[in-house]
C-alpha cells in the first residue's frame, strides 16, 4: 500500500504498508503472544516450587511449610487442574479473537509517523509565542534580545546544523525560514523531538493506559467480589481457599471469574491503548509474571517485579489473610479467627492507586502484622506436631 501526502509545511515521506517480520521465524508473534504468557507462568512457578523444595531463603518466606500444609483448603492437584483448564480455555478465545480480527502488526510507515510528529512538534513551536504572551511575556522583545546575544552565531542552515543544540535551537525559534531544506522541511531538533515521541513517549502513553485501565478494572471487580456475599461465593470463595499463596496458585480462579476479570479486562486494556502484538506480548508477559510473583510467597529484596512499588508480595498476600479480608465473606481457615478484618488490599499487578483514593489500604501497623504472621506460624506448628503424634499412635 503506497501513500503520499501533502501539507502547507512539506511533502511527506511515501510509505508501503507490509507485515512486521516475526520474533521467531517460525511462529507469528500473535501466537507467540498466547504462549509466551503461559510458558512464563509454568517456568516463574517452577523456580518458586524448586525454592520451596530446597529450602532456599527461608528467611524471605512469608509461611513455613507446616503453614502451607494446615491452612489452604484445597489440594496442589486440584489447583494444578483448574489453572491448566483456565489456560486453555483463554488461549483457544484468543486463537478465536485472533482469527476473527485477523489480528497482525503492519510496518513500513515509520518515517511518515515521525513526520507527522514533527508537523505537530513545528506547530506547537509556532504557539510559542502565543504562550509567552498569556504569560506576560512580549515575545517580540525577548526575540531581540535573544538576537543580540547570537549576533555571533551564523544563522545559516549550514551552521545552524554545525551549533550545539541550545543554539541550534535558538536559532530555529528566531529564524524559522531556515527550516528550509531540513529533514522533510523540519529543522533537527524537530526530527529528533518527533523521534523521541514516537518511539519513547507514545509506546510508554500506550502503556501508561494500559496499566491504568487494568488495575482499574480488577480493583473494582476484585471490590465488588468482597462487597457481595452471593457474587464472593459463587466466584471468588475459590481463590481464597487459599490462604498460604504459592506462585502456580496464582490463577487459581473459577472460569466465570478468570473471564470477567482477566479476559475482558486485559482484552479492554490493550484496545483502550492501542497497543501492538508485540507491545502486546510484553504487557500479557509481564503481567503474568507479576501476577505470580505477587502470590510467590517469598519477599525477595532483590527480585526486581517486588521494586515497582508497594503492590508487592507481601501487600497481596496479606489480602489472602483471614484478618485481611472483609468480615461479611465467609471464613474457612479455623486456624487464625480474625481479630478485626478490614476490607483490604484488593489491588492486583501493578499500582494501589486505587486502594489509597478509596482508602482500603490494610490499616495495620507492621508491629501488628508481624505479630499476626508470626501467629499463624506458631499455630500451624503446633497443629502440625499434632498431627504428627496422632500418625505415630
């Protein structure tokens, strides 16, 4: 597909229009985008279980052993069932929504984009002086006393190309007919600000949005789930029979959950921001990850998924807590009755914007909540040694 256009400013570049070569020469990076995900999710999942195995930094553990095996109320095998049958019920959806939009990364207009970035970066330039003035500032003098202070300088495009940026430009505000004969009638800052844009500012935008609506999304459904006794029993009980998180847990959800909230809510996300398959395949990754690492149960200073913020391991797993969890939902783990159970910690991934405008940041001192951990490991121990005599009778 070959295109040209034209405006007041200059002739833009012509551009064909033909798919994006793939990552890997023998798979497209759509299905590269259903994979990818999963396979992170296994391979994160293994190297945690691998840890747990061998004991390692034992010290960063959140629950011992004894913990994982006397408080969940549901079984490794029957996680590992319904996590694999959500994973290939949401690929073959995505195989159907990538047949159905015929889903493909086209490239080819790169320099046109760029030119177009620079016409907006040359308009805004032009408003320059317009915004001095709603400042108080009289442009036309400024310009003259800019002029005087580069009376030095050699206003010719020539030597505009060969001056440090500042003066570079310095020079484009004042003399803005040296534009012409530039990079598709820009000047060089201009290009290199349109190149910044589009391949720095607009991708971390699209990203930005993507972020945003996600944890929107799931903080409220993730809300409402705990606000309502019938929609937390009947969709979200599952996932809080775990009260131990380990990291293949971490989408242990019933279907009807994983769809409304991980399906539809990340399908919005990536229209919303319009970002590309590739983009795509990195956000579905990472998020995946992050996911698992947030139920990993371990508080590594080193991982750097637990530096993006305080939606970290610890933060979540105190939502999985029977004193961090609201009083009207149901409690099965008779191990630690809830002293007080503030609605808490319902943001997931990335942020807890949410959880602090709407204030159900766990209100906890961290005195309180180490004394609760270290409440639970004591009563876990002991159920455990009990458990032990009465095998041994």
């Amino acid at each position: 597909m070959l295109n040209q256009t034209t405006t007041e400013f200059t002739v833009f570049p012509t551009y064909s229009l033909k798919p994006v070569p793939p990552l890997v020469p023998w798979v497209s990076d759509f299905h590269l985008s259903l994979v990818l995900p999963v396979a992170a999710y296994w391979l994160m999942s293994l190297v945690f279980w691998h840890i747990d195995k061998k004991g390692y930094f034992s010290e960063y553990r959140l629950h011992t052993p004894e913990e994982f095996k006397q408080r969940n109320r549901v079984t490794v095998a029957e996680v590992l069932r319904s996590v694999l049958i959500q994973q290939a019920v949401q690929t073959a959806l995505g195989l159907f929504l990538g047949w159905a939009t015929d889903a493909g990364d086209l490239c080819g207009r790169e320099e046109y984009d760029i030119a177009v970035w620079a016409g907006r970066v040359h308009r805004a330039r032009d408003a320059v002086p317009w915004i001095l003035t709603l400042v108080g500032v009289d442009a036309k003098t400024l310009g003259r006393q800019i002029d005087v202070y580069t009376t030095s300088f050699h206003p010719t495009a020539a030597a505009a190309a060969e001056e440090k940026p500042l003066v570079a430009l310095m020079n484009s505000f004042i003399y803005p007919h040296l534009n012409d004969g530039l990079t598709y009638g820009f000047a060089p800052w201009e290009i290199w600000a349109a190149k910044t844009i589009y391949w720095i500012l607009d991708p971390a935008a699209r990203f930005g949005i993507a972020i945003f609506f996600s944890d929107s999304w799931q903080y409220f459904w993730h809300r409402a789930m705990h606000s309502n006794k019938w929609i937390y029993r009947n969709l979200h009980a599952h996932h809080h029979k775990i009260y131990v998180p380990y990291a293949f847990g971490a989408f242990y959800n019933t279907l009807t959950e994983a769809f409304l909230v991980d399906t539809i809510g990340t399908t919005l996300s990536l229209m919303l921001s319009g970002l590309t398959i590739r983009q795509t395949m990195f956000f579905s990754t990472i998020s995946v990850m992050k996911g698992v690492d947030d139920h990993c149960g371990y508080r590594l200073p080193w991982d750097p998924l637990q530096w993006l913020g305080e939606q970290d391991t610890r933060f979540h797993d105190v939502h999985h807590q029977s004193w961090g969890i609201k009083e009207q939902t149901e409690h099965t783990d008779s191990l630690i009755q809830p002293e007080t159970t503030p609605q808490s910690n319902y943001s997931q991934l990335y942020t807890t914007f949410w959880d602090h405008v709407c204030g159900t940041v766990c209100d906890k001192s961290e005195e309180e909540i180490a004394r609760l951990y270290a409440k639970g490991k004591m009563i876990a121990e002991e159920a455990e040694s009990q458990r032990n005599k009465e095998k041994e009778t």
